[in-house]
C-alpha cells in the first residue's frame, strides 16, 4: 500500500512539474539580428550581440513571412518570432525582412 501511494505521489509531481514546463515554453519570443545560416523552408540561423557567433538556429515549418522570403540570405537581417515545442531546435511563427536603408 504504502509503495503504491508513494508511485502516485511522483505520478502526480511528474505531471505537475511537466504542465508548469509546457506552460512556459508556450510564451513567444523574437530575435533581431543576421542571418548567418539559411534552408529555405527548413531553418534559420540568426544572430546578434547577444547571441554566440553560430546564433540562434530556429525551425521554419509553418512560418509567416513578412515582405518577400527570397530575399533571405547570409548577411540580411531579420526579425524573427518564435516559440519552444520541446524540440530540438525552436519553431518560428513569423519571419520579417528588415529592409536594408540603402535600398
């Protein structure tokens, strides 16, 4: 008896503690900076001061983008909304080109 009630104990904190790491994984966050790796409809790899030189690299599946996606490559820089899934790498939901002042 005192074994099973102890097994539904941590059932019951197992499931408690996993909520509470869905419940903030669900929250969005945005990246500013440049493209230093680019899959066209797969990933993008974006960084900036606050990143390490690699960046941050995030899934593209369902994205949004924002002006055209061909434009995306190496060395443009973009803004980028995603979110953690408790995946590998995290998925964006909206892709936006900085334009380039120059232009």
């Amino acid at each position: 008896m005192r074994t099973r009630r102890a097994f539904l104990v941590l059932l019951v904190a197992f499931v408690v503690l996993s909520l509470s790491a869905d419940r903030g994984a669900a929250g969005q966050r945005v990246i500013t900076g440049t493209v230093v790796e680019w899959q066209a409809a797969e990933l993008i790899a974006v960084a900036n001061e606050r990143t390490d030189p690699g960046g941050v690299r995030i899934a593209l599946r369902e994205a949004v983008y924002e002006r055209d996606p061909r434009a995306i490559k190496p060395g443009i820089r973009v803004t980028v909304w995603y979110r953690s899934v408790g995946e590998r790498h995290p998925v964006a939901d909206k892709v936006s080109v900085i334009p380039d002042p120059t232009d």
